[in-house]
C-alpha cells in the first residue's frame, strides 16, 4: 500500500524510543512525565477505544473514514495509527481511520486567522498549527465524516475560549471529545489568564457565567484548581452530549502500587457504542495496569489473589445493585438499566460483565424475560441470551 505520510517514516523508532523512555521514567523515578503521560494515553486510546469504535462505524455501512485530530502536543504515534488503518481498510466493513496531529508554532495567537487558508491533507498527516488556527479549516475539510478530537484547551497562549470549542459543541456529525487536562497548566497558564480582562471575560462567556470569580481569591491552589476544573467539566455537561465523564489518570508508580497522576481526560459523546467501548477500554486499562505493577514483585502471586478476590467480591456487589435497581424502578429494558448503571460506575466494569450479571439473575429466577422471539437453536442457548431493547423485564 502507498505510504500515505511519508514524513512519519521515521516515527517507529521514535514511538520505540518513547517506550523505552516510559519504562525508564516508571523504574527509576517513579513519576511519570507528561511527555510518558501523552504516550501512555494516545496508545491506550489507539487500541482499546479507537480501533473497535471504528469498527463500530463501520458496521453501520454509513460512515466509511474517521478522522483523529491529535492537538495533545508533545510526541506523537502515527506509524502506529497507519498500521491500524491498514488494517481496518482490510476486513470486512472496511473504515478509513485517518491521523492528523497538530503542532502550533511558538509564536502567540494571531489577533485575526481568517483570511488565513491552512492546507489540509485529507488522507491524515501534520499541521503546522494549533487548533486556535487549523480548527475551521480541519472542520471544513472532514466535512460530515465521524471524527475523534483529542485536545488540550489550556496548554495554548490564550488557553480555548468558547469560539474554539462551540463549533465542537455544535457539530452533527459523529463527535468525540478527548480533553486533556493538566493540573499544572491550569496553575501556570489558566490562572494567571483568568486575572487578566480579556481572560475573566473569555472563561465566563465559555462557563456562561461568572461564580468562578470568586475562587481566584481562595489561598488553597489545589482548591481552586480542581474546581476550576469542575466549572469547565460543568459547561460541557450543559452541551447536549448523551455523557460527559472526567477521567483521572492512573498510572503505575511504584511495586505493586497504581494512583493518580496530575492530569484529567475529559471525554464527551453523543453516540451509544463510542460511550460503551469507552467504559470498556476504561476498565480493561485499570485492570492491566494493576497486573502490571504486579511484575517482577516477589509476592506477585499473593498480589494478584488478592486482585482476583476483590474482582469476585466487586462482581457479586454488582449483582445486589442491579437487583435492588431493577427492582425499585421496575426497568423493562436491560439496555436501560445497563447504560443507567454503567454510567454511574463508568470505567469500573465492563459490558461483559454487566451482561453476564444479568445472565445470572436470569438463571437464579430473581428476574423473568418475556423474550419478543424464541431461540431457534437448542434451549441450552436460552441460559446464553442478552435481553435486547424488544424483550421485557419481569421482577
């Protein structure tokens, strides 16, 4: 196949590099960097959300490219992105999934970009600009294809006002949201904005309003950060996205030991699927990364007993809670009761397993389903079925 970005030839000795630099950075002091942060997420994003959401698209016969507009910053993982697009051109349902990273230069903001044209390459690649001046022309270039926007509104001079992201907010065609956030931007750069006019006038015209105001007098920095945060998480729940979730990231610091880091993903979405194969991806990274810490332990098998006993307690925790939930609201539908309960434990458990507790309360009679169609096949496979959004609940 043509190599479509051949100024990325270069970048599977990088992205190498970078591991080999993540490992390092993990073994030897124990706080990761920002530049392992990026990493470590675009890769989790790349195989366990992005590859099967494109499928997803695929399957519709709808959609037949996906763009992912990469504005982190830092490194970045091309090479990895067109294997993968190779790859999902070839099966059955073939998509296109098309990389774009953006790389602002260092000089500020212009004061006006819009007679300014930005050549965009439609087949995915680099620009040579931030989403403050790139973002009308890519938009205008993906036209109505699916699209995944993986950016940092606080990392730019001046941080992502309302102009930059209300054409997001607005889009109809599929739209992802991916906001990275770091704790220490919002301190070095978003704070020290706020203070100004121009900045004061630009957060409020983005949260519409301005009870932010009086936080900024608060001595506690940590205070006033993570509720800076939660304002920005607030105005883009007012957004009319089906869910909003703030992701703290986690990552492995030390033996046996996963925690938080300084930085935040803010994820928002209006399709059903992307909001599914996010929690799945969610949960399935926390639990090999906790396998993870467990490597080279000397009382790894203890560790991961452990591990194993906490899943089987969780599970069975899961089961009581989506008995008295169904139970107290008399849901009908599983794929309501699921997605009510997935949302409120985004991350923490995965489709599987939510349909196999439902399996379970199926077999143990706490629960009957009036199925719309008998099984055609042997009525062992009765014990196998998933209640579809046709079949009804009985508790």
């Amino acid at each position: 196949m043509q190599n479509l970005w051949p100024e990325f030839d270069n970048e599977q000795l990088q992205a190498d590099s970078a591991r080999r630099a993540q490992k390092q950075s993990v073994s030897k002091n124990r706080r990761p960097t920002e530049q392992v942060v990026l990493s470590t997420l675009r890769d989790w994003l790349l195989h366990d959300y992005l590859i099967p959401y494109c499928r997803s698209l695929a399957a519709t016969r709808i959609f037949r490219r996906c763009y992912w507009i990469d504005g982190f910053g830092s490194s970045h993982i091309s090479q990895s992105v067109l294997s993968s697009s190779q790859e999902l051109a070839k099966e059955n349902k073939p998509i296109f999934l098309h990389y774009m990273t953006l790389e602002p230069k260092k000089s500020t903001r212009k004061v006006s970009s819009a007679d300014e044209v930005i050549s965009v390459p439609k087949e995915g690649g680099s620009l040579r600009a931030g989403w403050h001046d790139a973002g009308p022309s890519l938009l205008q270039a993906i036209d109505q294809s699916a699209a995944v926007f993986s950016l940092n509104p606080f990392a730019s001079s001046p941080p992502f006002t309302l102009e930059d992201l209300s054409p997001l907010y607005q889009r109809t065609a599929p739209t992802e949201l991916c906001l990275f956030i770091s704790q220490k931007q919002i301190e070095g750069r978003l704070i020290p904005y706020l203070r100004t006019p121009d900045g004061a006038s630009a957060f409020t015209s983005l949260l519409r309003n301005d009870r932010w105001k009086p936080l900024l007098t608060d001595s506690s920095e940590k205070y006033v950060v993570e509720k800076l945060l939660g304002a920005f998480f607030d105005s883009i729940q007012q957004q009319h996205f089906l869910a909003v979730q703030q992701i703290p990231l986690l990552m492995h610091t030390t033996p046996a030991v996963v925690e938080p880091v300084p930085y935040t993903l803010i994820f928002a979405t209006r399709r059903q699927d992307s909001l599914l194969y996010m929690n799945d991806a969610l949960c399935v990274y926390h639990r090999r990364l906790y396998e993870q810490s467990l490597e080279g332990v000397l009382t790894e098998a203890w560790f991961a007993a452990q591990q194993r006993e906490r899943l089987a307690d969780e599970m069975q925790q899961l089961y009581k809670r989506v008995l008295q939930q169904g139970r107290a609201q008399r849901q009908r539908r599983w794929p309501d009761l699921r997605q009510q309960a997935l949302l409120t434990r985004f991350g923490q458990f995965t489709l599987h397993d939510y349909d196999s507790v439902i399996q379970k309360l199926l077999q143990s009679g706490e629960v009957r389903c009036e199925w719309r169609q008998m099984p055609v096949e042997n009525p062992h496979s009765e014990k196998q079925r998933i209640p579809g959004n046709e079949d009804i609940l009985l508790w």
